[in-house]
C-alpha cells in the first residue's frame, strides 16, 4: 500500500510541474521580438548609425527564425497569424520570410523605429519610403523597385503623415 501513495505522490508531483512548466513558456511568448543595438560589439569595420540596429524575429514559439538589419527591412506584410517580412539580401535582390507571428506584436515591439504601422496588413520601414502619393482611393507609400506601393489606411493616415513630415 506505501508503494503505490508513494508511485501516486509522485506522478502527482510530476504532474503539477509540467503544467507549471508549460505556463511559464506561454507568458515568455510576449517578447518574441528583438531590437538589438550592436555598438558595442568589436569589428573591424566602422559601423554606420544605421547598420547598428538589428531586428530579430522569433515564432509564437520562441524560437529564433530571423535576424535582419533594420535598413534592409521593407515591409511586414501580415497574412491572418503569419507575417511575411519582405527585405533585401546581401546580394541586393528582395527576398520574403513567413513565420507564424502577429502583426500586432511587430508593432509594439518597435515603437520608437523607422517601422510603423500603415495598414491593418502592413508595416513599412519609414527610411526606405521614396514617394508617398495620393489617389482617389487614399494614399500609398511607393518603396522603389522590387518593393511596389504599400496602402495607407485612414486609420493609420495620421501617424503616417506625421512621420513622413517630420523627416
């Protein structure tokens, strides 16, 4: 009888602490994101002020799937519970990556950035922005060639202007 309230006592304990376990790993997912500052890090080449600022994007897992230096960032396209990030490569071709992520997540964690909401779908890199026109159907941010137009929605229309004027 003590044999098995002692194999009962710990498959109970056991229990408890898996449970507890994969708790604390859903409340780590808020932080999947990343703006890393690399001032201090040694190299031999000068860094400029804008190559100093890596985004690192993580999954609703927590695991590391990305990291992309903020200039070379387009946009982030969302689609349901996955983004697609849409940036330049080293060889100067535009490339796209999609994790499950959400967008509202992009936008929280970069707050203060070059990246900012346009769109209920979209987040554009403000520096790589060349012409914002109006049409009859609202305004679009034009990111040069590869990138195309991204929307602006009257929603976001003015933390955009706001953003695209103070430049």
């Amino acid at each position: 009888m003590d044999l098995v309230s002692l194999i009962v006592s710990f498959a109970s304990l056991a229990v408890s602490c898996m449970v507890l376990a994969m708790l604390l790993r859903i409340r780590g997912r808020g932080d999947i994101f990343r703006l890393t500052n690399l001032g201090n890090v040694v190299s031999d080449q000068v860094p400029s002020a804008s190559d100093e600022q890596i985004i690192t994007l993580f999954d609703n897992e927590g695991s590391m799937k990305l990291s992309v230096r903020l200039k070379n960032i387009f946009y982030i396209e969302s689609d349901d519970n996955y983004i697609k990030v849409w940036y330049e490569d080293h060889a100067g071709s535009m490339k796209q990556y999609m994790l499950r992520c959400r967008l509202k997540t992009v936008e929280e964690s970069f707050t203060g950035s070059d990246l900012v909401r346009c769109h209920r779908q979209y987040i554009v890199n403000m520096s790589k922005v060349q012409i914002l026109h109006k049409e009859k159907d609202g305004y679009f941010l034009d990111l040069g060639e590869g990138a195309g137009d991204v929307p602006v929605s009257k929603t976001y229309e003015p933390a955009v202007l706001g953003r695209f004027n103070s430049r």
